[in-house]
C-alpha cells in the first residue's frame, strides 16, 4: 500500500520549513507520494509531485501524455522558486 497526501492546502502554510502538514506532524518520512498546487500559497499555476525516484520513472514512463501536454510557461516555473530562493 502507498501512503498518498494531498497537501494541495497545506504547502507553505503548515510545518516549520512550509513542507506541510506531514512536515509538521512530523511524518514526512512516512508519506509515499506528496501532491500540491502551486496555485494556493505560489501563486502560480500548475502542481507537483514529491515521490522516490522509481515511482518518479513510473509515472514518467505512463503518464508523459499528461505530464508534457500540460507544461508549464517559463515565467510560473520562475514564479514557483521564488519564494523557496
């Protein structure tokens, strides 16, 4: 089974480093698979995942429809590591 947390709300908002609500609570090592937005607490658009790397290869190799139909322009990319710099 995987552990899949939708911190879609949380990013930025809950734990010390704005890592969330499993940052906060502490069990951050124990989420598999960590989804966001980068339109709440960013201000931008698009959305991530944080995963290991071979479900990161998974996901690359079944889902690139999907991933690279829906890049994101230059200037939401820079927008979205602006407030982590």
């Amino acid at each position: 089974a995987l552990l899949v947390l939708d911190e879609a709300h949380a990013t930025l908002v809950y734990g010390e480093g704005g890592g969330g609500v499993a940052e906060q609570a502490g069990v951050a090592d124990r989420v598999d698979v960590s989804v966001g937005t980068l339109s709440k607490a960013f201000g931008a658009h698009g959305g991530f995942v944080a995963c290991s790397s071979p479900l990161h290869q998974l996901l690359l190799s079944r889902g690139r429809a999907g991933i690279y139909s829906t890049a994101l322009p230059l200037p939401a990319v820079a927008a979205a590591g602006a407030p982590s710099d």
